[in-house]
C-alpha cells in the first residue's frame, strides 16, 4: 500500500518564491531586469497537472502579482485558460476569478485551484489500482465513448483501455477526488492518441509510425497520478487556506459575472488571435472533451466562439490608430484576412466593457501579449492593446518584453492552416501593465 510519502518522495523542492510581496516583504526577483526565465522550472505546484496551448509561465503571473497585487483582494483573468494565474493568486493569498468559453479549460483550471486532500486522494488511488486490476483480471470489457472518428483518433487496444480506465475512475474513487483523477485521465488520453504531440492540433500520426506505435494507457495514467500528486502536494503547502476561487465557464464579451469595481488586479493572457490557424484551443480540447463526456457539438464549437472565431457586428466604438494603418497594409492585397482580424479586435474591444465595469479605480491590469504575423504583415497587439484600453479609461503604465525561450508556442507555423506550409512563429512576448483612471 503506497503512502502519501512514497507518492511525494520527490517533492522537497526548493520552495524559492513565497508570497513576499503580499506579505510586505521586499523580494530579491522583482530588481531582476529579464522576464525570459529561460530555465525556470515551470510545472511546479499544480501547474504540472495538464499542458495547454499558449500558456502563460507561473513565473509571470508570480511576478505581476508581487508587483501589482493586493493581499486578500480579488485578481481576475477573463481568459484563464488552464489557470495560470489563478493557482498563483493563491499561493500569493488573493482570491481569483477565472473565465474561460472552452469546458476543457474550466475543468482544468477548477482542478488546479483545488485544495483536495491529499489523504483522500492517495486513498483513491491505492482503491483504483486494485480496482484496475480487479477489472482486468475479470476479463472485464467496457464500451468505448460513440464519437466521431474515435477510431481514427485511438487504436483498438487505447480505446478499450481508456475506456476501462474512466469506468474504474467513476467506480472507485470519491466525488470528491474524482476530478485530480480525471486531470490524469486527459493527460492519458493525448498521450495514448494517434494524434502528434508537437502539434496543438489534431493531425494524426504518419501511417507509417503508427503501425510501431503503442499506446500505453495504465502505465501513462499511473506516472500522472504520481507527478500530479507530488504537484498537489506543492500546492498545498504553499496555498493559503482563506482564498476562494470561482471558474466561470462564459465569454467575456457578453459578461462577467462579478459586482462593478470589484476586482483589484487583471492578469491575463488573451488569445492571439489565430485560433483558427495556430494555438487552436478547440481542435487541442476536442478528443478530451469527448472522452469526458461533453457534447461533440460543444467539443467542435470552441473555436468558433473564440475572439475573431466568426463574422457579427461590432458592438462598441474604439480607435486605434495602428491597427487601422495595419489594416490597410494587409488590405491591400488580402482583404479577407484583414476583415478576419478587424474582427478579432472588434471582439476584443467588446471584452472591456465588462473588464472595465468591473475593476476597481487606478488599479492595475497586466496583458501578456504576442505580435503576430499575418500575410507576412507583423500585427503590433502591443500597441494595439494600448490604444483600445485607452477608449475605455485605462492609461498605459508600463510594458516588458520576454522572449519565449521554450517550445511552449510552437516555433514555426501554418499561417494557411496548411500542414507542412511553415512559417516563423513570435519568439517575444510583450507584457502590457495598464492603470485604471
Ligand atoms: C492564451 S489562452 C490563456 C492561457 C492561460 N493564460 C494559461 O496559462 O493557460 C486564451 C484563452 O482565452 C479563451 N477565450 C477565447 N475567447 C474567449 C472569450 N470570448 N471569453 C472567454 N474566454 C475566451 C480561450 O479559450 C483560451 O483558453
């Protein structure tokens, strides 16, 4: 019978950042110049739970929240995503706010600012492991999940496993851990899928790979479990107790279900812009979702919902002098593209009606931003971001620049949505600070 210890044998890490800065307390990192952190350990604490596209580094959102923060007051992100700046609210002692329009974020983003515990959840897995085996000693087979494509996606062998798998998941474990358990599970079924793992979308493994391939479905899910809970374990000990998290599943566009004037800091990271083509979130999510239970029609709709997904009216006026003059340059030769991506900021402007609303005066909102590139046009969203807040009431107050020293984007791309048609993806990010007037 593993222990919580033996499950946490590896976890004395170096516990090098505290809460500080919430705590008044000075902190050596925010005199450092470089926001790159190029060999920072990224997946401590829960953040190790589940990769997700263009995720923002913990030590970002650490840092923003020292120097922006306010303890015991309330940081929201209206993009959450997978939660980034969310788990670190709390181990800075803020309560979060999360908002995100695709399930499969929301889910992951609930679970990494949950403080299970941790007795319960090594007393599940013990319980699950002897249920697996109980199961596949019995012989027994349970009916894979109808979607679309399932068998294109998953080998037989995957299918009847992960199958099994989520059976012996909601049989032996308790309401109350089930969803640490279902975190692992997704992880499994990406890593046990014949989709290609350097690829945030769904483009199946060569056909000459995949008759060598095989997926190990067990032994996948138990190697999760065990970094998951030495990551639970983390978050545990450094989390503080008194902080609530809510993860809201909506679109920010419309509403933001929170009093006006109530949020004290904005860490976020929005979306790029190119849902459509690159860090297409919908297309990662799809086949966890459908292995979780969602309906198909939501799984395949997430991208669609995105900022800039599809045509509708703009709803708000703004001004932006640089992205107009973008505009015209990709205009010129590629008018269907410059629609779609006025359409992406028509969408985006329309998000700070309720992000405005509902920040407080003079504080602080922090946007991690990306310039990308479309029809060889570079699109400064930096600046863009900037001129647009302004139309709202927000003054800029500073901005920084990372390099993005990981594969965390991938570094080169199909702008054509094209596999195989390649082109240089961002290498910088821009770290935009705004002020509340
Ligand atoms: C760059 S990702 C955020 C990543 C996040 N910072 C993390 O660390 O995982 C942008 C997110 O915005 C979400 N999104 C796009 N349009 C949205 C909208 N209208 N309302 C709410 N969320 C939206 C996407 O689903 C995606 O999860």
């Amino acid at each position: 019978m593993k222990r919580a210890s033996d499950w946490m044998d590896a976890t004395e890490r170096v516990r090098e950042q505290l809460p500080l800065a919430l705590t008044g307390l000075s902190y050596a990192e925010d005199h450092i110049e470089d926001w790159d952190y190029a060999t920072a350990d990224t997946k401590s604490h829960t953040h190790c739970y589940h990769i997700y596209p263009a995720m923002m580094i913990p030590q970002v959102a650490r840092r923003l929240i020292r120097l922006y923060g306010r303890p015991e007051g309330t940081l929201l992100d209206p993009f959450c995503g997978s939660g980034t700046s969310l788990v670190e609210a709390r181990l800075a002692g803020m309560h979060a706010v999360g908002i995100d329009l695709n399930p499969f974020a929301v889910f992951l983003a609930r679970a990494k600012t949950t403080c299970f515990d941790l007795g319960a959840v090594v007393q599940d897995a013990n319980a699950l492991r002897q249920g697996v085996e109980h199961l596949l000693k019995q012989g027994v087979s349970i009916e894979p999940p109808r979607f679309f494509n399932i068998d294109y996606w998953f080998k037989p062998e995957a299918r009847t496993d992960l199958a099994l798998l989520k059976h012996a998941i909601y049989t032996y474990t308790a309401p109350s851990t089930r969803d640490f358990f279902l975190v692992a599970f997704a992880a499994t079924v990406r890593e046990s899928s014949n989709t290609r793992r350097d690829e945030y979308k769904l483009y199946r493994i060569p056909t000459s790979e995949l008759l060598h391939y095989r997926p190990q479905v067990f032994p996948t899910f138990w190697e999760r479990v065990g970094r998951n809970l030495r990551g639970l374990a983390e978050f545990l000990a450094e989390c503080v107790q008194r902080t609530w998290v809510h993860v809201i599943e909506g679109d920010t566009r419309l509403k933001i279900p929170l009093e006006d004037n109530t949020v004290d800091l904005i860490v976020t990271s929005p979306p790029y812009g190119d849902s459509q083509t690159t860090v297409a979130y919908g297309q990662f999510s799809r086949l966890l979702l459908q292995w979780l239970g969602f309906e198909d029609k939501i799984a395949k709709s997430i991208d669609r919902r995105t900022l800039g997904g599809q045509k509708r009216a703009a709803r708000v006026v703004y001004h932006s002098p640089t992205l107009n003059q973008t505009l015209d340059t990709i205009h010129a030769h590629h008018p269907n593209r410059a629609a779609q991506v006025k359409q992406f900021y028509d969408d985006f402007s329309e998000c700070f009606l309720e992000i405005t609303r509902v920040a407080k005066p003079e504080s602080y909102a922090c946007f991690v931003v990306g310039n990308r590139t479309v029809k060889g046009v570079r699109i400064p969203t930096d600046l863009i971001l900037i001129e647009i807040a302004s139309c709202f009431g927000w003054k800029h107050f500073t901005t920084y620049h990372r390099r993005i020293p990981n594969k965390r984007m991938p570094l080169r791309n199909s702008p054509s949505n094209k596999l195989g048609e390649l082109c240089e993806t961002m290498t910088q990010e821009h770290i935009v600070i705004l002020r509340r007037e």
